[in-house]
C-alpha cells in the first residue's frame, strides 16, 4: 500500500496553526492505523503462526510454526546451503517436522532434502508427483524408503487442519506435460490458512501450471513462482489473490536476472510491497488478525 504524503501549509495565525496542527495529527494517527493493519506494524505475539523464509541463495526453503506446535517445511533450498537449513532449523528449536513438503524435484527446491530427512523426526512427505528422474529426487527418494517416511502425493481440493490453521492444496489439478518445464509446471501449489490471514506458496508454477489450477484463492502474503522470473507472476493472479505483500526468494547477482524488471514493474502497478531473501531470512508473524514481518524489505 503507499505511504500518503501529508503536506503542511504556511502558519496562518496561532488558531488556523492549532487546528492545522490538530488536522496533522489525526491524519498522522489515521496512516498509523492503517498502516499497523495493512502491514502488521503492531506488535503481535510469537504464540500465533510464524513463517520463516531462508535466505539459501538461489533456492527455496520455508518453515511454518503453527500455534498447536506442528512445524511444516516447504523445500529445503540446493545442496549447498543443506547444512545452512539444518542450522537455521535447529536454532529456531525445531526438533521434528510434521510435515516436509517437495513442491518439485529441482534441486534448488529439493537438494537440501537429504540432509533435513537424516537430521530431524519427519512425519509425512508430500511431493509434487512429478518424476523428474534426476539423481537427487532419485537420492530423496532413496531416503524416504530406507527410514519408511509416509509419502504422499495431494492433489487440489485436498485440506489438511493442523490446529486452528489449515493447509489447503491448490494445484496441481490434473498432471500437466508438453510445457517448457513440466517439473515446474507441476508444482506443489499451497495456501496456509490462519484466521484471516493467508500465504499462497506457489512453487515455479508458471504459465500453464497458472492455467491448469483455475482461478487462485485471495491471499495476504504471496510467496512469489519461481524466484521472481516473468514465467512465474502474472497480472490476472495478482487480480486474483490480491496479495498485500510478495515474498521473493533469489541469490544476489544470480544468473538468471531473477527478480525479472517486469515482474517487479507489476508489482508496483498492484501496489504490492516487496520482501526478498536476497537481503537475508524474513520473519512473518500473524495472530490471525493481522500481521508482522521483519527482514527482506524492499526486493529490487
């Protein structure tokens, strides 16, 4: 949301300056009000729902701590910044996670499973169902047999309540293939719901992943597809989800450009204001009401 610009006028006299001044001031408690709304300036309390997006370069990782004590992890970045989540894990005093999500089988998204599996209790995996046949979804694979993990594959419509939250599916709807990236297009696309406040983790999904899930649910705080490329975001899902804030996931001076200038350009257009992990992890926090974020503020 902008920020309105209050502007002042020359003294008038010693009444038309108090009343000038008092116009000020309600004005100045008012953009206080709404911006605390909008963006969760308020403070808010740790007990609620707390989203961590990991700096891991260019890659994935996200964590969910729900109020009833369940922890969900969202891909776990490449394989070189592995030991960086299993850090950051263990140092937010996680001890098991309920649920490990494989939104697809790149290995910016997957390369850090194997450690997160051997370092941590895991409840139950879900994967996208896209067989990428690469070694490292083979090496995930490989583990999720060896420790007998529970293993599924959800599709859209499927909602899972953890607490007073839930998880809902939104795509994939149907397998999709013949696209210039069926892994991406494939991608494990989530909405976590807590009160009145929701995230949207869409993965890569790009253009015809978008098609094939159908019109996308209203959101809050959009995780942004596939590190910010112009495949990934598009003006009728922002029409779509509304979000009031992006979250972008992408490594300093990565090679692909990403966040793209158009996506970014969009964004501006929306009035979507724009976090990224590039400028280190992101804390968001909402008691189902409003909410709070700290760090990654202003992407590129």
């Amino acid at each position: 949301m902008p920020t309105p610009i209050i502007y002042a006028g020359a003294s008038m006299g010693r009444r038309s300056v108090k009343i000038k001044n008092s116009l000020i001031l309600k004005a100045v408690l008012l953009l206080l009000a709404v911006l605390s709304f909008a963006f969760g300036l308020l403070n808010i309390s740790d007990d609620g729902l707390t989203m961590y997006a990991f700096d891991v370069g260019q890659g994935d990782s996200f964590l969910f701590r729900f109020p009833s004590g369940e922890n969900v992890l969202i891909d776990a970045g490449g394989r070189s910044s592995a030991a960086k989540v299993v850090a950051k894990l263990r140092s937010l005093g996680v001890e098991k996670i309920d649920i490990l999500v494989a939104t697809h089988p790149h290995e910016d998204h997957i390369g850090g499973m194997t450690e997160v599996i051997n370092s941590f209790p895991i409840g139950k995996i879900w994967d996208s169902g896209y067989n990428h046949g690469s070694g490292v979804q083979r090496s995930m694979l490989n583990d999720i047999r060896d420790k007998k993990i529970r293993f599924g594959r959800p599709r859209a419509g499927f909602v899972e309540s953890i607490g007073d939250a839930r998880l809902e599916v939104i795509a994939p709807r149907s397998p999709i293939s013949g696209t210039n990236s069926d892994a991406n297009n494939n991608s494990l696309v989530l909405r976590v719901v807590y009160g009145n406040v929701a995230f949207l983790m869409t993965g890569d999904i790009e253009v015809e992943g978008r098609r094939n899930a159908g019109v996308f649910p209203r959101a809050s705080i959009l995780k942004v597809s596939h590190h910010g490329s112009a495949n990934g975001t598009d003006s009728r899902l922002l029409r779509e989800v509304s979000p009031d804030i992006a979250i972008l996931s992408y490594g300093r001076d990565n090679s692909y450009g990403h966040p793209h200038r158009e996506v970014m350009k969009l964004f501006r257009e929306f009035g979507v204001r724009t976090y990224a992990t590039e400028k280190g992890d992101i804390k968001i926090v909402t008691d189902g009401r409003k909410y709070s974020v700290e760090g990654g503020a202003g992407a590129k």
